[in-house]
C-alpha cells in the first residue's frame, strides 16, 4: 500500500505557497508632505485570534478607528502591535493651557507650604513646563489633511510586513514538506508491515501449542490456533487508521499547496495536524509490533516538528 500527497507535491519547492504567511513579522513606513511627516511601524507575535495594539502620537489620536479598520483588512491572525508617529512642520495645532490643572498643582502646592509653616512661592512659569500643562489640539484642517499621510506609511509597512512573513513562511513550508515526505515514507512502510505481523503470531502461537500439546501428549486443534489468531487479528487491524492517515497527508499536503484555499490556512493546518496525530497513536497501541512501533516514534516526532511550524502559520 502506498500513500501519495499528490501528483505535483514536491517536498523541496516552496511554491504554491501564496496563502502561507508567518504570524511572526515587522514592517516600516513612512511618509510625509508640506505640514509633516508620519512613520508607521508593525510587528506581531502568535495569537489564537486577531489581537490589535495601537499606540499613536497625540495628533493621530482621532485617527485610531480608522488604522484599526485598514489593519483588519489585511490580517487575520497575530498579536500585532501598531506604532505611528507624526512629525508636524509648522503651526497646525493650536495650543492652550489647562486651566483647571494648573489650578490644581498650585491650589495643592499651597496647601503643603502653609501645612508645614512655609511661604509659598509658585511660579507660573515653571508649572507650565509639567507634563499636560499645555494641550495640543489639532484643528479640523490638520485632521482632514493628515489620515492620507498616514494611510500611505500604514500600507507601507503592511506590505514590508507582509512580504516578510510571506517570505518566511516560504521556508516553512519547505520544512514542512519535508517532514510530510517522511510520515508518507514511514507510513507505507508501516503498511507494509501489517501483514507480516499477523503472519508471524499466527507462526509463533502454532509452535506454542504444538510444543504443548506434545509436551502433555494431547492431539492439536487447529481450530484453537485459528480462533485465536482471529481474535487478534480483529483486536490489532490497523487498516483502517492507516488509510486515514494517509487521507489526512493527502489533505495536509493540499492546503499547504493552497488548492481550492483562500486566505490564511494556518487554523485548517493545525487542525489536520491533530488529527493525524490522534490515528498515529490508534496505531501504535493497536499494532503490537515493535518495528510499527518504531515507525509510530519517528512519525509523531516529526507530527510534533510540523505542529510547533504550523502553530506560527497565519
């Protein structure tokens, strides 16, 4: 019995791989205009789902929902973290003074001097120079004008981000076919096996019994050794998981070509992965043979390399 993933498989080329990216990746951007300057930079780590985190410098702050939605639009998994800076040129903002914070640092100032018996002596000017004394606001022309600016640097560095992880989950999947070729090798060998293994009980459980049966004297029954060897042949049949596993290669080995697949692949991967582990364990606690048992090691070794890779696949 032979397993095949397929006619065009080929355990050493990455193509066909346009659905793969690697949930692990950065990208940069940047951009700028007449009123400034805007930098965008991406990165992402392995997530379950899709996990967003957006810091922005105070003036793209309207902007957050926005950034959100075009990010949303190109990814599906991945704890990704979102940088964007603005630069500004000139006076696009207007700035004013928190009134009602620098009443407070100074109405509390106060307080403490005239509690332990001191002059108070506040200075004005020194208080404006305290974190968020002084508040930016940008005017609704700067608002309109900046979202292009960033967009551009945003989709800048999603496509560098985009590209990186395209490129390496190119070598991924090279890893991946490799250790796919294995378990196809080491499951037709297994399949091979299977039948010699009933064979040889059957051989090993009739010289038992004729050595027995001469021992005490008593006449053989080959219906015994038949019965026998039918119950274990019933009790360690294996065909069955090894023509799923098989089915579960043939599958693994089409979505990672990316056949009849659109979008990001990784979840079905991991899915296929648990699946062609379970029927590797059925096999090897029904076969009872020590070289399917050997098999059986190799197969779940590299079961684990693939699911460790396939876990950092979008």
């Amino acid at each position: 019995m032979t397993i095949a993933t397929g006619p065009d498989s080929d355990s050493s080329s990455p193509t066909s791989t346009a659905t793969l990216r690697s949930m692990t990746g950065q990208g940069r951007g940047e951009s700028s205009s007449e009123s400034g300057g805007c930098i965008c930079e991406i990165r992402s780590v392995n997530h379950r789902g899709l996990k967003i985190t957006i810091r922005l410098s105070d003036r793209l702050s309207s902007l957050e929902s926005k950034i959100e939605r075009l990010v949303r639009k190109r990814l599906r998994r991945g704890s990704v973290s979102v940088n964007v800076h603005w630069s500004s040129i000139g006076s696009e903002v207007a700035e004013s003074m928190n009134v009602s914070a620098l009443t407070e640092v100074a109405s509390r100032l106060a307080k403490v001097a005239q509690s332990n018996g001191l002059e108070a002596q506040i200075d004005m000017a020194t208080l404006l120079t305290l974190p968020g004394m002084i508040a930016s606001t940008p005017t609704s022309k700067h608002a309109e004008a900046i979202w292009p600016i960033a967009e551009a640097s945003i989709c800048e560095a999603l496509d560098r981000f985009q590209t990186m992880r395209s490129e390496e989950a190119e070598t991924m999947a090279i890893a991946l076919n490799s250790d796919l070729a294995r378990i196809e090798s080491r499951l037709n060998r297994i399949a091979s096996l299977a039948p010699k293994v009933l064979t040889r009980y059957q051989d090993r459980l009739t010289a038992k019994i004729a050595a027995t049966m001469q021992q005490h004297q008593l006449p053989e029954s080959p219906i015994d050794v038949l019965r026998e060897v039918q119950v274990f042949a019933d009790r360690g049949d294996i065909s069955e998981e090894v023509t799923r596993l098989g089915s579960h290669i043939q599958m693994f080995g089409r979505v990672l070509r990316g056949e009849g697949e659109s979008g990001a692949v990784g979840r079905k991967l991991d899915f296929i992965i648990q699946e062609m582990f379970r029927e590797t364990n059925t096999i090897g606690s029904k076969a009872g043979d020590s070289d399917i048992a050997a098999e059986v090691v190799e197969i779940k070794c590299a079961i684990e390399r693939m699911r460790e890779l396939v876990q950092n696949l979008e």
